[in-house]
C-alpha cells in the first residue's frame, strides 16, 4: 500500500509490475482532479476553510492600504449587508466569517474577498440613491462569495498549472493559491467569466426579493454604472462587464415576478 502512488498496479505480459514515470501519475492526478467537477472542492480547489482564511488575510492587506469610514454611510453598508445575510441559508449565514465595509476611495467600485469580507468604495456608494442599489451590489458579490467563484478560478487554475509542469516534465507543482504574498492583489484583479457574473446576477437578484428590496434597484444600479463616465469608466466593470446579455437577462427575471410584492424603492440617507 504504502508504494500505491509509485507503482502501477497493472502486470506485463512477463507478470511483473511496472513502474509509471511521475509524470504520468501527475497527470492522471489532474484528469482525477477535473472529473471530480465544480460541484464539489478537489485537491486543488481551496475548501471553505482554506477560503476564510485566505480571505480574512487578504482582508487584512485592504485594511492596511485604505482607511474604514464609520458614519451613517458605513452603518448602512452594514445593515442592508446583514438584512441581505438573514435572507440566506443557514449554511450561507453560517459557514462564511461574514464581514462589510466602507472604505474611503474615489474609486467607483466594490468587491468580496472569498471567505465572506465585502467592500464598498465611499465612490460607489457616493453614487447610489436608494437602498435597493446598495442592496443589488452587495447581492452580487455576496452570491460570488456563496458561489464559490474565485475558488473554482484558483482550482482550475492551479490545475493548468500542474498540467504545464508536466509537460516540462517538472514534478513538484506550487499550489499558488497558498502564498499570501500579494494575496489581496491578485484576488482584486481576477476577472470572473460571463456565466459567473449571470449567476451573481441572478443570486444577488432572488437575495434582494427574500429580503424585501426591490428588484428595480438592479437595473437603477446598472443605469448609475452606465452613467458614471469617466475616461476609463468605473472601476466596478472593469471586474463585472455590464453587457447587453447580463442587462437583458435581469430584465428578463425581474419582468417574470409579481411587482405587486415590491415596497417602493426607499431612498438612502443624504441621497
């Protein structure tokens, strides 16, 4: 048993047991790897501890670059991240370490760390009018949290990774995701795909309506994103494209509710 990941099981034509080349048993660990799917963590897919801890140092590296706001602003990024929080699951309230701040930036931008931490841009919020749009963003990055966007990202990842050291023949991969050097940095920079956004969408979309926000507030925040200008645009689309197709398909859930279950939109303190 114990030469089981060395030896191949199976015999020559002389009966003798034949060793496989390292390489070929990484590869087969990659193939093993892949089959086993998005629908459950691999051995290269952080699991949702391996996450929060990830997540939480991350957190601390944003923290260290911006300064927290903490006045009326911040306490509502916080209560409509907790409304948004008792809408959910309990194992999606209860196996994230869930976070929310408001951070001092000019940046037209928000995100969630994996893990649970969730940051709003004093620019971002400086631009929405009503609850429901604070609400229609952090429903988003909260569902790339619940989803576990960036961990299926890192899994593939790592296992290209793997796939390329064996075709170099190299046989000790790095697992990437494990170096917390520039770990914030690299999370902030990743670029999730089309059908991650959709289903962020989507996610963040049925979180307002559970918990008594109005699904218009999605397509006011997409109108605010459009309108924000600006030479390069706001820095929220640079990691969540607004296209046609996500526009049209919230357009689509929303037209397929009952508006009869929705509170007007409720304008945010100062708007």
């Amino acid at each position: 048993m114990g030469n089981s990941w060395s030896l191949d099981r199976s015999r020559s034509i002389h009966g003798t047991r034949r060793c496989r080349p390292a390489g070929v048993w990484l590869a087969m660990l990659l193939v093993c790897g892949a089959a086993a799917g998005p629908s459950r963590a691999d051995m290269f897919t952080p699991g949702v501890k391996e996450q929060v801890k990830l997540g939480n140092q991350a957190a601390q590296q944003v923290l260290h670059q911006y300064r927290v706001v903490r006045d009326e602003r911040s306490a509502e990024v916080e209560r409509v991240g907790r409304r948004l929080l008792e809408a959910l699951p309990a194992k999606d309230r209860e196996q994230w370490d869930w976070h929310f701040y408001l951070i001092e930036s000019k940046e037209i931008n928000a995100f969630a760390l994996p893990g649970g931490n969730t940051f709003f841009f004093t620019g971002l919020y400086n631009k929405l009018h009503t609850e429901d749009e604070l609400a229609a963003v952090m429903g988003h990055e909260m569902t790339h949290v619940r989803k576990e966007h960036w961990a299926h990202m890192a899994g593939a990842a790592q296992k290209r990774e793997l796939g390329l050291s064996v075709l170099l023949g190299v046989t000790h991969a790095g697992s990437a995701w494990q170096n917390v050097a520039g770990l914030a940095d690299s999370m902030l920079n990743l670029r999730f795909s089309r059908k991650d956004e959709d289903q962020a969408d989507a996610g963040g979309l049925q979180d307002m309506v559970d918990s008594g926000y109005n699904p218009q507030g999605m397509l006011d925040l997409f109108h605010v994103l459009q309108q924000a200008g600006g030479s390069g645009g706001p820095a929220f689309l640079a990691d969540h494209p607004l296209t046609s197709t996500r526009i049209e398909h919230a357009r689509q859930r929303i037209a397929a509710m009952d508006p009869r279950d929705f509170r007007p939109e409720i304008p945010l303190p100062g708007a």
